[in-house]
C-alpha cells in the first residue's frame, strides 16, 4: 500500500472517530429532524383543538411514546378491570401519531381513527356515557 494510500486511509479512520457512534449523514438527519418537527407541529394543533372541547391533556400517562388525553365528563366507576373508567383518546409516536386510539368509558375494547376521521365523530364520542349502546363509527 502506498503511502497515499496509508494516509488517506488513516484520515477516514480519524474522521469516522470524531463523528462517533451516532453519526448519522445530514440528508437523513435533515430529514429526522423535518419529520419529527412536523409530527410535534401536528400534535400542538390537535391537543389545541381537543383540549378546547374539554379533553384534558394527561401527564401522568403521557411519555416519549405515547401521549393521552380524557374527557372528564364521561368519567364513571367502572366494576370490570379492564374497563376504562374514562373516555381516553392516545397517539404513538412509533405511529407517527397519525392514528388516534380511543377506549370508551366502561369498555375494554379500542377503536382507531385518523385526525379529521375521529373530530367527525367527536360529538358522538363525548355524548357516549357507561353502559350506553356503543357506537358504529363505520359504515
């Protein structure tokens, strides 16, 4: 191997030492970053709008993976365990919070919808109380 070589062999070692186990190229950081930036933009604009309804934002339950909110008003005691004792609503992150998961108050089954998909049937979800018949949201 020439000593060009040698050289230019050990700058690249150097320079993949400095950049680290993490590095990752700009084209896909940039697009990481754009990504993440507008799934945070999406959530703002969605925990606007439902929290002016009423839904309240959980940070108990809420995380890096996973975010939730509650309607309050349908809140009720709940004797199976697996129900939910009120209505909630959640998003992941490993969906790209692009799917809205809603448990119902007093069931233990969910339901998924997108964005504009769940705000068409809102009004029905927060009227929705224990032990009401439960809704078809699909035709």
């Amino acid at each position: 191997m020439s000593r060009q070589s040698q050289a230019k062999q050990a700058r690249r070692k150097k320079r993949r030492a400095d950049q680290g186990g993490n590095w990752l190229p700009d084209d896909v950081l940039n697009e990481i970053v754009t990504t993440q930036a507008a799934i945070a933009t999406d959530l703002e604009a969605f925990d606007q709008r439902i929290t002016q309804r009423g839904w309240i934002f959980d940070e108990d339950e809420s995380d890096d993976d996973f975010v939730f909110w509650f309607y309050e008003p349908s809140s009720a005691d709940v004797d199976e365990e697996d129900a939910a004792p009120v209505t909630t609503i959640w998003m992941s992150a490993e969906e790209d919070a692009k799917i809205v998961h809603l448990m119902l108050v007093g069931r233990a089954d969910n339901s998924e919808f997108a964005s504009d998909e769940f705000f068409a049937h809102v009004d029905v979800i927060e009227a929705y109380r224990a032990g009401d018949p439960v809704p078809q949201f699909r035709a």
